[in-house]
C-alpha cells in the first residue's frame, strides 16, 4: 500500500458516490468503503505494514479520503431526497382527495330512444326485442316484400354466408311477437338496423329505428293519426303539426308518409326543413292483410296500423346535429354537450 493507492481510491469512492441514482445504491458505496469491513477500515488494518516515517502522510490520506466521502455522501443524500419530493408533488399523492372528473352523460341516440318509449308507454305500448341477425323470411317474406324487390339485393343488405342477413329494418320484431301472441298487441321495437347505404353526413350503414305496431278488433287509419299527432306534440312540442301523404310500403295498405311541421321555422320555411316547412318522420299504414296470413292471423277478425322512424333522424333535428357521423365519432367535446 502507498500513497497513490489512496488518492486513487478516494477519486474512485467520490465517483461512486456522485453516480448513485438512489438511496439504495449510495448506501451500498457507504459500506462498501465505510463499512465494518469496507476498504478504508481494511486499510487503517494495514497500516502497521508501512514504514514509520510514512505513516503520517498515510494516516493524513485515509482521514481525507474518509472526510471527502463523508461529504460526498451526505451530499448525494440530500440531492436525492430533494428529488424525490419534488417527484411527490409533481406525481400521485395518495393522501389527497380524488380529482373530481365530473359525471358522464346519456349518449344523444339512447336519450331519443327512452323519451319515444316513455311516450308511447304512455298510450299503453311495450317494448318488444328482437335478433339483429335475421333469417330472409322475418325480414322480408312475412312482409310482403316481392322476391325481385331491390331491398333483397347484396348491394343494399348485408347477407351472411349462413343465408341470414344483418336486419334492414326492426320490422320482423313485430312479426316474430305476433307469432308468439294472439291480439290484442300493442308495441314498440327500439334497435339498431344495417343497410348497405354510402355513409355521409346523412346516411350511416349501421343506423336506429324505433318501429310502432297496434293491432286489436278495430283500428282505424284515424288511431294512426291521434297517436302519432299525440307523439308529435310531446316530442316536439305543442305547437307541431302533422300531415300523411299518400305512399307504397309492402307490407301496409294504405300507406302514408308522416311529416311533422319544421320546429325551428315553426313551418314557415328555413334550412333544416329546406324550404319547405315540413319535416319527413315516419313511413306508417294499416298492416296489410297478407301479413297478418303470414303470421297466422285472420284478416277478418283485425285491423292494426305499423309506423317506423329514424331515431338519427329525430335527434339530428331535436338537437340541431348537422352530420350524422358526430353521433359515431365518439368525440367527447360533443357528448359532453348532453351532459
């Protein structure tokens, strides 16, 4: 052991302290150099081996080496803890309370549904279920619709390999609950519907209707009319009117358009109603007797009216939405408006 051998250990012990990059590991170069049987104790054991004219350089070298560490350490320390606080309040306290985020909100498709429900509830309908993959005869065979009607065809409805299809519409609910029920039926059937539409700001392949059936001993297109005026008012408010044009669906007879005067120009003309002062709502009509056969009813013995609408559509005029595709952006900055 010499002098050098010092200076170079000290230079080394520094170094070690000053690269620690935590508590633990500038702990660890403390009894690696300080330690009961660190190197400095090992080296003061050593020094009965130097000659006695040297041992007073010696023995000032290991006091500076551990005087030097000494400092070298507690410094660290204190470097270390200063960052370690300032990490505290920079991260996660979990001694504070929780950030309030604030609550989420109904998504505008599913408050248009539960308000159609509630009102039509309030006529006494219920709401009926059905699968979103159908079988060809539900969807289009039990509704009159013609074998060559372009509906069928791949580039408007989704078909499956199985020969099923993605429903175009919610209208084989109220065949699948009038196969299963003898009349009186009153209900609504709420779901999501697939066509094979160019999405744009008006159009969507996957899209929401709510579909209405009544069919008891006597109902008149004048039922029709009363229910969907009523639903109009409480919908839109009391002002709205309403008006039928004649139409083709092949599974009613008569058919009829529903619009219901424009809610922003109150009829007078504007964008939303384009010019026009009226509004295009539902596709509504008397069930048409062959789909009551279809379903094992006798035409004889009832009557009933079926009514369908977009729920987009509603609430694209009900909120003043532009795009249709704002409703399936998933875009918080415009959900949080619902809140």
């Amino acid at each position: 052991m010499n002098a050098q051998e010092l200076v170079d250990l000290k230079q080394q012990a520094v170094a070690e302290a000053a690269a620690a990059a935590c508590l633990t590991e500038l702990d660890a170069v403390r009894v690696k150099h300080l330690g009961r049987k660190g190197l400095l104790p090992a080296i003061m054991e050593r020094m009965k081996e130097v000659p006695p004219d040297q041992r007073p350089e010696m023995g000032r070298l290991a006091n500076d080496l551990k005087q030097a560490l000494g400092q070298a350490l507690d410094d660290k320390k204190a470097a270390l803890q200063a960052a370690a606080k300032a990490g505290e309040r920079r991260g996660f306290d979990v001694t504070l309370s929780g950030a309030w985020r604030g609550l989420g909100s109904r998504h505008p498709i599913s408050l248009v549904v539960e308000e159609v429900v509630q009102i039509f509830n309030r006529l006494g309908f219920t709401v009926a279920d059905g699968p979103d993959i159908e079988t060809e005869y539900h969807n289009f065979d039990a509704l009159n619709t013609p074998a060559d009607h372009p509906s069928r065809d791949t580039q408007d409805t989704f078909w499956l390999t199985s020969g099923q299809l993605l429903r175009t519409q919610t209208s084989p609910v109220q065949i699948r609950v009038m196969e299963s029920r003898r009349p009186p039926v009153r209900i609504v059937t709420p779901g999501r519907c697939y066509r094979r539409d160019t999405v744009d700001a008006t159009h969507s392949a996957n899209f929401h209707q709510i579909e209405g059936l009544y069919v008891d001993r006597v109902v008149s297109l004048a039922d029709l009319k009363g229910d969907l005026g009523f639903f109009a008012q409480e919908m839109m408010g009391p002002n709205v009117k309403v008006r039928f044009r004649p139409h083709f669906f092949p599974f009613t007879e008569p058919s009829v358009e529903c619009d219901f005067s424009c809610h922003v120009c109150g009829g007078a003309g504007c964008r939303v109603c384009k010019q026009s002062g009226w509004i295009e709502i539902a596709g509504a009509g008397m069930v048409n007797p062959k789909v009551f056969k279809a379903v094992g009813y006798d035409p004889e013995d009832v009557t009933g009216y079926a009514f369908g609408m977009g729920i987009e559509r509603i609430a694209m005029i009900k909120f003043g939405i532009e795009d249709i595709r704002l409703l399936y952006d998933n875009d918080v900055r415009f959900l949080q408006q619902f809140a």
